[in-house]
C-alpha cells in the first residue's frame, strides 16, 4: 500500500497550515506545507498527491471578498508562465479520482473557483458572504451531518462540535435552482444544528445565517468537500473549551473528517 501524501497550500494570507497538516499526519498521511509559490514555479505538482487540502486563513486579506483572489489566481495563474493553469491541474487532480477538502477561507475559494458545488466543475453558482449578525463570528458550533450525503469525509458521523471564526460563512447561490440541487442531491453534508441535532437557522447557533443552516457541502462525487467550521482546531482533546469539566475521548471530534479521508484513499491508491 502507497503512503497517502497530502498536499497542503499555503502563502498569501493562510493561517492555519501547520495544524491542518499535523491533523493530515495524525490521520496517517505523510503531509507537506507548499507554498503556493512553488506550485506555480513547477518545484511542487499537485497530481503527485492524493490528498489536496486547502487550509484556513484570510488570503489576500479578503480583498474583493474572502478568496475572490484566489479563485482568480486558480483559473488564470499558470504553471511556469504558461503551462496549464492551477484549475486546469485541480481538475487532472480530481480526474485521477484523489480528494479535496477546503477548511473556511478554503472553502471559500473552492465555491468562488466553481468546485462547488460543481456541475459542472468551474462553473460558479455559489458564493460565501458576510455573516447575518455584521460582525465576525469566534465561537464554538454543533453540527448535525447528513447521513444521506455521498460525501467521503462525513461518513459515520452525527453531531459533532467544531469551532468557527469567519466574518463571511453565509452560503448562498446564485439561483433556487441550484439551492434545490444542492439539497435534493445532499450535496449539504454538514448543517449547523440547535440542541436537538436539528438544522438551525437561529443565531448564534447559526453563527452567519448561511442558507438552509448549511455549514459544509461536497460535490456530486463526495471527493471534492468544503466546510466553514475548522476541524482541524479540534485533533485532541484539550483544544474543546471544556476539556477539564467534561469528559472526552483523547482523539478530538475533528479528526474523523481526516480519518476519512485517509480511510478512503488507502481503499484506492
């Protein structure tokens, strides 16, 4: 069996990469921080890895709206000045039947590219906006998971905790067209969820207002996942606010979303 490799981006405002691979290397994939820099230069390819992750951050400081840049450098910037473009390589990534998961300011560009929800792939029918409440939203959430969801990274969850910070988590699309696509063919995986496990749009348990509650979504294939909540700021324990009051498992709830992941391409590397 291959070692699964993940490939995790970083530069131009990201933020989060050093625990977004610790939690790759945790799940057991062998896991590098590239700058993007180096993607673009020709020293790194994307199609050498299995596992695409794009980490949290504030890329070009949410100019334009949180990773509009982003998505513009991935369909117009290109490899070695006039190679194929980044897109062109994500999509020969995807072809070769590999993963992807976009984590808050990843997520973001993921729908703002056109990855999600897909259909096709590179058109885009979503976007991520300002949060409802008009301010920046730091605080934990309870997520319920749709068990109907073809999504890879999802798998054999329920109710899980994970924490946001975001001033733009609002999904929305471009058409009710697309909103029922996205909901008829559970491309929605994750939902933010009231006491219950049941999807909310109350505030704050619905920390932005985002469209039918929906905190994560994958594509058609389940291999392409984003989602605005970051689990990979929940690997172990004592990263839950209330590790020493209550009782919790060693292994933080985030962790099955890598878990997964990992799971899932040792079945097909």
């Amino acid at each position: 069996m291959k070692k699964i490799k993940s490939l995790i981006i970083s530069g131009n405002g990201t933020n989060c990469e050093i625990e977004t691979a610790f939690a790759c290397s945790h799940a057991g994939a062998k896991a590098d921080i590239v700058h993007i820099s180096d993607i673009l230069n020709g020293k790194t390819r994307i199609t050498d890895y299995h596992f695409l992750v794009l980490a949290g951050g504030f890329l070009d400081g949410d100019d334009l709206g949180s990773a509009q840049v982003q998505a513009i450098r991935f369909k117009y910037a290109r490899i070695k000045g006039s190679g194929p473009t980044l897109l062109d390589e994500i999509f020969a990534f995807i072809k070769d039947g590999h993963l992807i998961l976009g984590i808050c300011n990843g997520f973001q560009a993921l729908v703002k590219a056109g990855l999600l929800p897909g259909n096709p792939l590179g058109a885009r029918r979503a976007s991520i906006t300002f949060n409802n409440s008009a301010r920046f939203e730091d605080r934990w959430v309870r997520l319920k998971a749709n068990n109907n969801s073809p999504c890879v990274f999802t798998k054999g969850i329920d109710i899980i905790e994970l924490p946001v910070r975001h001033g733009e988590g609002n999904v929305v699309t471009d058409t009710e067209e697309t909103l029922r696509e996205i909901m008829d063919k559970n491309l929605a995986s994750l939902f933010y969820a009231d006491s219950k496990g049941n999807p909310t749009m109350e505030y704050p348990l619905n920390p932005n207002g985002s469209t039918c509650a929906i905190a994560g979504m994958c594509d058609a294939t389940g291999r392409i996942f984003g989602l605005m909540p970051h689990p990979e700021a929940y690997t172990h324990k004592t990263n839950h606010p209330s590790w020493t009051r209550i009782s919790l498992p060693e292994r933080g709830q985030g962790m099955i979303l890598f878990d997964n992941a990992v799971n899932f391409l040792k079945g097909t590397v």
